[in-house]
C-alpha cells in the first residue's frame, strides 16, 4: 500500500470486534441471503472517526446503509493518511451461528 492509505492492525482488529457486537445485519438482506463483499473508502475526521465514506462496490443498499452507521459510530482509528481502502465480507450465520462482517484493508482504486 501507498504511505498514504497505511492502516495499523490495531485498527483493524479494534474495528472488527467492534463489528462483532454493533452489526444490525439487514433483515431483508438476511431474508433473501444476501451477503458478499463491499468496497469502501474514507477518510478520517478530525476526532479520528470515518467521514467522507465512498461505497465502490456494494451487494444491497440496506447493507451499505449498515456499513456506513456502521464507520460513522465506530472507536476512533489510529491511522494517518488521506484515504483509507478496505472491504468488509458480511456474512449470513448459519445453523444459529452470529452474523458477521469482516474488514480487511485494500489497495486504492483507479
């Protein structure tokens, strides 16, 4: 990644426990076993948290209006830099297990 778009792994692992307990996953998505990956960029406030949220790719509107509450109430982050790249995986529980969503980073887009 460039040095403008560094991401430590403290954050990431801050954020995806966070996502763990704050993840309303979708009804209907969940109803019609919708999950998959979105692609999504920002950058960070002033105070640290995600402002500026850019949604490249995303599988349902509802999800994408989770990950953005999702950012926009998220701990503060670490990082520095202009514009951070990442995509999270929701994924539909099965057999009673926990919805989830994972963040991982990724490199920026043309």
């Amino acid at each position: 990644l460039k040095k403008d778009t560094i991401v430590s792994a403290d954050d990431i692992v801050r954020f995806n426990r966070y996502m763990a307990d704050a993840l309303k996953y979708p009804e209907k998505d969940v109803k019609n076993g919708n999950e998959g990956i979105i692609l999504v960029s920002f950058e960070l406030n002033k105070k640290k948290v995600p402002s500026r949220i850019r949604i490249k790719d995303g599988f349902s509107k509802e999800s994408n209006k989770e990950l953005i509450r999702l950012l926009a109430e998220s701990p503060k982050w670490e990082s520095s830099g202009k514009r951070i790249y990442v995509s999270v995986r929701f994924t539909i529980g099965k057999a009673g297990a926990k919805h989830t969503a994972v963040l991982a980073t990724e490199k920026p887009w043309k």
